[in-house]
C-alpha cells in the first residue's frame, strides 16, 4: 500500500482518485510514499526519506525545494493548465477594474445609504461623471510569459478587440502552437512596454526573472501604463514600482499579492492571492496532481514534472525498475550489465535525461529478488531505484 501525505484542504475529487485499498491517505503519515500539497512551505528536512514524489496541486513550485529534491532523486509534480481558466479570468477583472473605475463608483454609491429614490438619482447623475474610463477595445495588450495562461490571456485580449503584444524568450514549440497567429512577437522588454497601455506578467521566478520589472525598465513605460502582476510579487522590485507610481510613469498596478508599502494606495488594486481560488481550478488541479501520482507510483511514469524528464513506458515485462541517477556517461551500461549478471532479460525500456538527471523504466520477464534494488543503488551514480 502506498502512503500519500498531505498538506493544505484538497479537494475530495482528486482525493477520491486514490482507492482504498491501494493507497493510505492523511494529513500525518510518518513515512509516505509522496507528499500532495498545494500552498504549504515545504523545507528539505521536512520531506522523510521514504518519498520518492511530490505533487503540488498548481503551477507553481515556489514554495517547494526543488533542487534539493532533484538531488534526492524525487520527482516533484505540477499541475500546468488546470488553473490556467481561473487566472485569465481574474486578469480579465483586473483589466476592466482598470479602465473603468469600478471600484470608485461602488464605494461612491455606499455612501448614498438611506436616500430616497428622488435624492439617490440626483446623488448618481451628480457623482458619476468622476467615474468615467476608457473602453479597452483599441487599446495595446503586452503579455509577458505566453504559457498556459499567458495564451489564454493574450487571446482573449484578441476578443476584446485589443492589439496584443506577446514575449516570451522561452517559448516552446507546443505554447507557440497554443499561440492565436494574430499576436505580435516582441524580442525584448523595453520595447513591450513603451508601446503597451496594459502589462501583464506570467512568469515563473527564475534568477533571470527575479525583479524583472526594475527601475532600469521605468524609463521606458508608455506614459499611464497600468501594469498587472498575477505571477509572482518577486517579479516586480516594489522600490521601482513606487517610484513609476509617484512619478505618474505608472498609472496603475494590479496585483494577486499584497505588499505592506502598497497598502492604501488610490494607484494600486491589490486582491489576497485569489488566482486559481475556485472551485473548478482547486478541482482540476487536486484531480491532475492524483492521477500523475498514481501513474508514477504504481507504474513509474512521469508527467507534468517540473524537475524530471516526462517517460512513458506502456507495461510489457513481469517486473519494472525505475532508476534515478546522475547523467553521465556509462550509467546505463552499468545498470544493464548488473541485470545482465543477475540473469535477468530486459524486455523493454526507455531512458531519458533532463539536465543533471536521467531516469530509466526498465521491464523484467521474471520476478526481481529483494536484494536487486539495494545492488543498484550501490552503483556510483545512481540516485535510487524502485521495484514495481
């Protein structure tokens, strides 16, 4: 039986994937065989020695120590796309609360409590011009980051009759697909935000993203542009985001992640963190996030992992290895040729490599003895292995 750990409420669809007679699923397990969490800070001595993967109900994986996990050889899960839905919609509030001051009008008619209907006409036909915003069709969309959701969010920019700008340096061939043709490629940041009237951010943090939006990019905001950050908050370094704002360079900031120096600010809409807060996406990712753990767990396929390659091998052999270890030359002629020696006939297999790691799905035509995993694990290099 296998021991899953979790942290964080998740939903009982994707709990309700993990039969009960297969797998042990609570909230305090001493040993599990993988962690399933979504927002909860997990530190390197805080994950035992038993589990071999993690999954993380969302994108992404901050708050998860993914290098230390890579050397551990365990496989850290993400769930790309089940709450790509939840956050476009959310820019899209965001976009509209900018041009159009919302906001302002609502807190403005809750100080009309206890008018009559003659006195509330008046009090509205007298307030609402202080109100009036700009209609978005017409205006330049830039999207940084055309990921699952920097797509979706630069199509329907397309729908709302914008001109969108997209950049994305990494961007592979099956987003580029995902991609309407109608989105204008741009290869660099500044020129993105001199020509934009809206910025919106969808990146990862990386050490090449951290603090992209820096004073050094200030001077080249369009005048009055409004910039939204549904990302990450490192993306954005706040000592350059106030200075755009009191210097007017910036009009207006949206943002999913409060900051103690925004606080009260006229200029700035911040929300408490509510990107993938409903009920389809905490559906959709607990139910992505089980089903790639069960693969893993009782076939050792790989999918959605942010830290090892994605391997498919459809079963065919009475056993299955799966092996971790260093990629580096003549790890797999090792590993075959202690098999070898141990009489045991490969049937099928498949190795593949990301980065510093490789992994392998090895089936075996008879039943494997207790001591073939710790003989694996002897091999210098190799991270660990399973038996499955």
């Amino acid at each position: 039986m296998y021991r899953i750990l979790t942290h964080n409420k998740i939903s009982v669809k994707g709990l309700d994937k993990f039969s009960r007679d297969k797998y042990e699923v609570a909230s305090e397990i001493v040993r599990p065989d993988a962690i399933m969490l979504r927002s909860h800070q997990l530190t390197p001595d805080a994950i035992a020695d038993s589990v071999t993967a993690i999954g993380r109900a969302g994108a992404g994986v901050n708050n998860i120590p993914v290098d230390s996990c890579t050397e551990r050889g365990i496989v850290v899960f993400n769930a790309p796309r089940a709450n790509a839905n939840a956050v476009k919609e959310l820019v899209l509030a965001g976009l509209l609360l900018c041009g159009r001051d919302i906001l302002g009008g609502i807190d403005y008619l809750k100080q009309a409590n206890g008018l009559d209907e003659a006195a509330l006409h008046s009090y509205v036909e007298e307030g609402k011009k202080q109100f009036a915003g700009v209609e978005l069709a017409g205006k330049t969309l830039g999207v940084v980051g055309l990921g699952a959701i920097g797509s979706l969010v630069a199509e329907a920019g397309l729908m709302l009759g914008m001109r969108v700008l997209g950049l994305d340096p990494a961007l592979s061939v099956a987003a580029a697909w995902q991609l309407p043709r109608d989105v204008e490629r741009i290869e660099n940041m500044q020129t993105l935000l001199s020509r934009s009237d809206y910025v919106t951010l969808h990146l990862p943090v990386l050490e090449a993203t951290r603090n992209l939006i820096n004073k050094d990019l200030v001077a080249s905001f369009k005048p009055g542009l409004v910039l939204l950050n549904f990302s990450r908050e490192q993306l954005v370094d706040t000592a350059a985001l106030i200075t755009a704002l009191d210097t007017g360079r910036l009009r207006r900031y949206v943002s999913d992640f409060p900051m103690p120096e925004l606080l009260g600010r006229n200029d700035v809409v911040l929300l408490p963190h509510l990107g993938a807060s409903t009920a389809e996406a905490e559906e959709n990712c607990a139910i992505m996030i089980a089903d790639q753990l069960i693969d893993f767990l009782a076939d050792g396929n790989i999918k959605n992992s942010v830290n090892f390659p994605n391997t498919y091998l459809e079963r065919s052999g009475v056993c299955r290895l799966a092996i971790s270890n260093r990629n580096v030359p003549k790890m797999l002629g090792q590993i075959l040729s202690l098999l070898a020696d141990r009489e045991h006939n490969v049937v099928d297999m498949i190795n593949k490599s990301r980065g510093d790691i490789a992994y392998n799905l090895i089936d075996i035509e008879r039943e494997a003895q207790d001591d073939l995993v710790p003989l694996l694990e002897a091999i210098d290099g190799v991270i660990n292995a399973r038996l499955l």
